[in-house]
C-alpha cells in the first residue's frame, strides 16, 4: 500500500502528537510520518519504514488467523471428543442389553430343561408304577400250584403234570443217578435249565419254565409230550 494509507496524523496538530510517533492501524511505531521526514531522509528509509508498518499489520493478521484456527480445531477436538463419548456409552449400553436378554435366555432355558427333566421323571414314575400293576404276580405255592399258574391250560398241565410225577414226583432237587438227569421235568444234562434262570438247581418255576418250553418245541404241547412219553416211557 501507499504511504499515504498507512500514515495518520500528520502535521503538529494531528491525533499523532508532536512527538515523532506516527499512529498506524494496529498500533504505534516509532518512525517518522512521510509529511515530517526532511529532504535529508533518503528514500530508501522511507521505504524501509513503510515496509515495517507493513510488516507489523501482516503478522497481527497471520496471529488472528492462527488464534482462530487455532479454536476452531480445539472445537472440532471437543465435538470428536463427545461424538466418541456418545458412541462408547451407546456401546456400553448395547452391552448391557445385550448380556440381560442373554442372561434371560439362559435363565428361561434352564427353567425349561428342569420343567422338561421333571416331566421326564414323573413319566418314567408313572410308566413304572403302571407296570408294576400291569405285571402278573409271581407264580407261588406248591410245584404243582406254580405249574398250573405257569402253563395255564388245564388239560396241557394234567398232561404235564403225569410226566413230571413219573420223572420226578413232584421234586425240584431229583436226580438221576445212573444219567444224571435233575429236576422236576429230568433235564438232561440239569444245566440245560440255566437258560431258563440261573435259579434252576432250586427253584420250581424255573425248572417248569424250561421244562414247558422243552415239550412245546419238541413235542408241540405237554400232552404231545405225555402220547409219546406213554408209548416210550421217556420223551
């Protein structure tokens, strides 16, 4: 710019005074108005001065702008700043909603396993008992009693019955002497019983049990059983 635009208060009775400071836009400096400097002051001092005064405003201006870049980037710092506060609590807060419903889904799921084990056991409870009352009662009383119960015919059991008393008279521990035949029915060898029940050297029910399935397979029936045993004297 020209000297006459930077320079104010001129002459003795301006706003600069008469004390050789010339007042510029932004402030004073000590140079001497273009109006009071004498012919003796070369023109390269005045330039210098002009420059000075020049130099002065540029870098009052460059401060004002950094100042305000300088706020305006500690202002986008801080809207950052709040922006991430506010994305980390909404993340924390998802978080939390999500670990209840989760801890809700596992709470119902095992409320629903202990409903569903429950019900599982009363079912095998009540299945158990059912069977229980469904189950025929054990075949008891006498050998003879117990065959009865077991075959459950009464001509197949007169027929049966007419072997076992030839064969053993009615006892569970007979044996054979020469062949070593035992038991109610003279199983031969008496070990073929234990497919029967591991029970055959004593228990009746086991021996008729093995010894009914013996005429059945072999002779169709008992009385299959006692026509041959009547014609042979064995069966």
């Amino acid at each position: 710019m020209g000297a006459a635009a930077l320079v104010t208060g001129v002459g003795s009775g301006g706003s600069g005074g008469g004390d050789g400071t010339a007042r510029v836009a932004g402030g004073d400096i000590d140079a001497k108005p273009v109006a009071w400097q004498t012919a003796t002051d070369s023109s390269e001092a005045q330039r210098r001065s002009i420059d000075q005064q020049s130099s002065h405003a540029e870098a009052r201006e460059k401060a004002e702008a950094k100042k305000k870049a300088d706020a305006k980037q500690r202002a986008a710092e801080a809207r950052k700043k709040a922006e991430a506060k506010q994305r980390a609590e909404a993340a924390r807060k998802a978080r939390a909603k999500a670990a209840a419903a989760e801890k809700r889904r596992k709470a119902a799921a095992a409320r629903a396993a202990r409903a569903k084990a429950a019900a599982e056991r009363a079912a095998k409870e009540a299945a158990s008992r059912s069977a229980q009352r469904a189950a025929p009662a054990a075949p008891s009383g006498s050998p003879q009693q117990i065959a009865r119960q077991i075959i459950g015919n009464e001509a197949q059991f007169q027929c049966f019955s007419q072997i076992v008393e030839r064969e053993s008279g009615w006892r569970a521990d007979a044996q054979n002497p020469s062949s070593g035949a035992y038991g109610l029915v003279q199983a031969l060898p008496g070990s073929k019983m234990a497919s029967a029940g591991a029970d055959w050297r004593t228990n009746p029910a086991t021996q008729i049990t093995w010894g009914l399935g013996y005429m059945n397979d072999r002779y169709g029936s008992p009385c299959g059983a006692w026509s041959f045993w009547q014609a042979n004297s064995w069966y």
